[in-house]
C-alpha cells in the first residue's frame, strides 16, 4: 500500500486536479478547512481519552488501558491514512462519510462499552475478556477514521488553494496540534466534571459530525452528484437523531447499568471531581456499602472490623495528636474519638464531596458516629503528599494512612519512600505510622513491597492481618478478580521511627487476628522469599504470630 516514490513529469496535472468551485473565496474556504481541522482533532483526542478514562474506571490498572488504547489507536491512524489514499479522488465525499461514521462510533463508544461490562461483564467462560475485547475493537475503529482525515483534508485544501506540500503540511497540522490541546484539556476541565463520560462522548459526536457535514455540504457541495449530497444529509441527521436520543436517554440508561452493576440499591451516585462515589444500601437494616470509582471501599458487613484493625493498634501508646491521611467516609475518625483523651484529630482528604457525604448523608454519617461533629476533629482539602511537605515537624503522636488500594497505580506515590519519609518527619518522638497494605492472601508481594518500602525509609515495622468475612463475589465494577479469587483479610503495617518493632496490640472488644499455623507461616515465607525489593529479602521481614 506504500507506494514508491516516482519523480512526476513536467506539465503532469496535480493529484487534487482542478481547483474546486467554492461559494466564498479561496482566503476564507482555507480558513473553514483548517477550521474544521481544529475541531475534528479536539474530538479525536476526546474520544481516545474517553475511552482511557471509562477502561480504567470499569477494567482497571489505568497505566495498562491507556497503553492499549493509545497504542492500538495510534497503529490504526497508520492504517487509516494508508487507505484513504485510495479515496482522494473522492475526497469530499469520502470526508463526509468518515465525520459521520466517526460520530457515530466516538459518541457512542461509552454507553456501548458500559453496557457489555454492566450487563455481561459476570457472565465469564468465553466472554470473561469481552468488555476488554470490545475496548480495542472500539480503539481499533476510532483510530482507523481519524487517521483517514489528514490525508483527506490535505487534498480538500490543496484544491482550494495549491500550495507547496511543506507548507501545506505544516498549516495542517498546526490546526490538528492546537485542536488536539482543546480536546485534552476540555476533556478533563469541562466535559468530566460537568456532563460525565457518556453525556461528554454523545455531545463529542455532535460536535464532530455537525463540522464534517457543514464543511461538506456547505462548502463543498458543487463537488458533490446530487445522489451524495442526499446520502450524506439523510446520515448526518440519521447521527443527529442517534445521539440526541442516547443524550435524552442517558440518565434512564446510566441508572439501569448502574443497578446492573451494583444491584438495585443504589441511593447515591455522583461525581465528586475527583472520583465517582456510589453508596448502596443503609436503609431498611441494609447494611451500607460506599464505592469509589468502583472499587469497594467501605463495606457495611466488615468496615467495623476493618477500621478497627486499622486504628486501634496504632493508638495504644500517646495519641492526643493525630493525623488521618484519607479517610473521608469518617470511619477511621470514629475510632480514633472512641478515646477520651484525643485532644485533636486533623483529616487531610482530598475529595471534598465525599467529605460533605459523610457529615451530610444520614446512613454514613451515622455509620461513622458523626465524627465531624466532634469539635476536635479538623478537616483539611488536600492531597496528602503535598500537604505533608509544609506539615509541622513532630506534630502527630500518631499518622494514620487509610488511604486508597496500594494495587491502584494512581495512589503509587502514596506508598512510596518519599511519601513515608514525609510521614516520619510529623511524627513526635515514640509516635505510630499505620498503613492499610492491601490484602495479603491476594496480593502478598504487594503487602511486602509496601513493608520494605516502611523499612527504606526508616521505620522498624510490624505486619499483621486480619480476616474478613467471605461475602463471595462483591458488587461493582472491580471484577479484576472473581468470587474464587476474592480478597479474604486486609494486611496492615504498623511502624515507629527506628529500630525498634512496635509492640502489637489490639482492642480486646475488636477483631481478633486468625492465627497463623506453622504450615501457613512456612508458606507464607518461602513465597516471600521470592519477592525482592531493593535487593532486600522480603523473607527476612518481622512477620508476628498471635
């Protein structure tokens, strides 16, 4: 399809043939292409994000969705240029098609890919890699029509204008770039926040078939049979007719997939601006569950042991002061006021809507006992990293990071050296660090990088778990794992600055830790043994028996 370059002879006619008959004046029919060149990049950048951002939100791993999505796309950009030279010779009409197939595909990627994954994403055996599948068939398609528009565009504007192919070239892709910049930023600023992912991709798809088909059939229109002409409109307005009665529909749709998703006990869904926060349940003796961006992280039937387990063993010793990093539910700071002699409790969240959930909601501010009623308790909007840098030196007795899954690559940077190197300047002299380290019987070199990690920066560590109830296969989107495979007990880390181990210690009235048989601690160790981490043997790693 490459084909060799051939030296023309002089007096051949060019490619694009003769100039084409334009209602207005050559000056102001480049300008209307590269115009149009401007918005169609901001729409194909959209879509590719789009797609990134709802792979992410309902497969997972963030870094491996953007990878497949951008990588798939960009090879079919190659693919699409090379078969659109096969249609120069038809450009208009060839440009026309592609806008509204483009549309319709891009706008309506989301609600598609949504609804395989709410709709057959359990169904498992054949299908278990469909949504998955159907990610990159999208991304496959996207990227083959948007890369057909640059070549097509080259030639509509070289037959307004002939102009040297160097500078034709670069006022293309000028307009392409600086589109490219609106669409990335309009994407995460404007269409996220205040439309959300499906409204956002049907309103893209508007946009873009509204400029292919004014661009065609306004300006180009002498160029096209009569037939085309009529072909073109009645698509362009069959696209508008699709997406505006998905965009009528979404809200019906988007409530429908989310009971598919997460059961018919939905109470809230909204989107924070930094996350979406569903709450299910909480009503009628229903136990309340909270899910942010999908993922589990409140859970009515195990939070109490959880948090238990999370705050009460880092609080035996001094704890008038202390700091929650996270913990926005509130549910961490409940157990922290169980004790009397708590003078101050400072939360550093940075979802300030999942804040106003909490005191505001009467099922969650009643699971967490009203915390943010209590005088003593001080919230701050922030994002913990950078509020620990201009944090007071030895100001917390105790450092409590209820934070999000260390299996999550957007919350990397909260389990890293840096971040516990920050945490260990805060803490007062025989102060307690806690860290929630993911669970330990799924992911136990994860549990142990995060130990390793305390230890680096200079902390002395005491790994615990605790088990949770086997509620088989969980409710949302974060199906990476099934029922066999469910995460059974939540690993923890307490740690204190030095060389000393904390002495272990948990609330009578809590949850007690499963022993660990001589069997599962040999177990335990020779997989250990496995993971090394900065050339430190995971297996050496102080790991108690109850």
């Amino acid at each position: 399809m490459i084909e060799p370059h051939a030296p023309v002879r002089p007096g051949t006619p060019p490619p694009w043939g003769a100039p084409a008959r334009l209602p207005v004046r050559p000056g102001t029919g480049r300008f209307l292409v590269l115009a149009c060149v401007f918005v169609c990049a901001a729409c194909g950048l959209v879509y590719e994000l789009e797609l990134v951002a709802l792979a992410s939100y309902l497969i997972g791993d963030s870094v491996t969705q953007a990878s497949v999505v951008l990588s798939v796309m960009v090879f079919a950009m190659g693919i699409g240029s090379l078969v659109a030279k096969r249609l120069r010779w038809h450009a208009a009409a060839a440009f026309g098609a592609v806008e509204a197939t483009l549309a319709l595909t891009g706008g309506c990627s989301a609600m598609a890919l949504y609804a395989v994954f709410a709709w057959t994403g359990g169904w498992g055996g054949l299908w278990a890699n469909g949504p998955r599948c159907l990610l990159v068939a999208f991304s496959l398609a996207i990227g083959l029509l948007i890369g057909a528009e640059v070549p097509l565009l080259m030639e509509l504007i070289q037959r307004i204008r002939r102009q040297d192919a160097g500078g034709a070239v670069a006022d293309l892709f000028a307009a392409d770039y600086v589109g490219a910049l609106v669409g990335g930023l309009a994407f995460p600023f404007l269409l996220l926040p205040f439309l959300g992912q499906l409204t956002g991709a049907l309103l893209t798809g508007t946009v873009n078939v509204v400029a292919g088909g004014a661009l065609v059939l306004g300006l180009f229109h002498r160029d096209l049979t009569r037939r085309a002409r009529w072909v073109l409109l009645i698509a362009n307005l069959t696209v508008l007719g699709v997406l505006a009665s998905a965009a009528v529909l979404v809200d019906d749709f988007e409530r429908a997939a989310r009971h598919a998703v997460y059961g018919k006990d939905v109470r809230v869904a909204l989107q924070t601006g930094v996350q979406e926060v569903v709450l299910t349940g909480g009503t009628h003796g229903r136990p309340l569950d909270l899910f942010l961006d999908g993922r589990l992280r409140v859970g009515g039937r195990d939070e109490r042991r959880y948090h238990e387990a999370l705050v009460q063993p880092a609080v035996h010793g001094p704890h008038a002061r202390v700091l929650i990093l996270g913990g926005g539910d509130g549910l961490a700071a409940r157990e922290v006021l169980r004790h009397a002699d708590v003078r101050r409790v400072d939360v550093v969240e940075l979802d300030a809507g999942l804040v106003r959930l909490a005191r505001h909601d009467p099922a969650l501010s009643r699971l967490n006992g009203h915390a943010y009623d209590d005088d003593r308790v001080h919230v701050t909007t922030a994002d913990a990293f950078c509020w620990l840098r201009g944090a007071p030196a030895a100001a917390y007795d105790v450092v409590i990071a209820d934070l999000p899954d260390p299996g999550i690559t957007a919350s990397t940077k909260l389990y890293s050296q840096e971040f516990y190197g920050l945490a260990r300047r805060v803490l007062a002299p025989g102060g307690r660090l806690v860290v929630h380290a993911g669970p330990v019987s799924a992911r136990l070199r994860v549990f142990w990088t995060v130990d390793a990690t305390l230890r680096a920066a200079g902390f002395a560590t005491a790994p615990y778990r605790v088990p949770g109830h086997d509620s088989g296969f969980a409710a949302g989107p974060d199906r990476s794992v099934g029922a066999s495979r469910a995460p059974h007990d939540w690993g923890f880390i307490l740690a204190a600055p030095g060389a000393s181990t904390p002495e272990l210690n948990l609330d009578p009235r809590g949850p007690r830790p499963r022993t660990l048989t001589r069997t599962a601690l040999a177990a335990d160790a020779r997989a250990a043994a496995r993971t090394r981490i900065g050339g430190l043997p995971a297996s050496t790693l102080v790991h108690p028996r109850y």
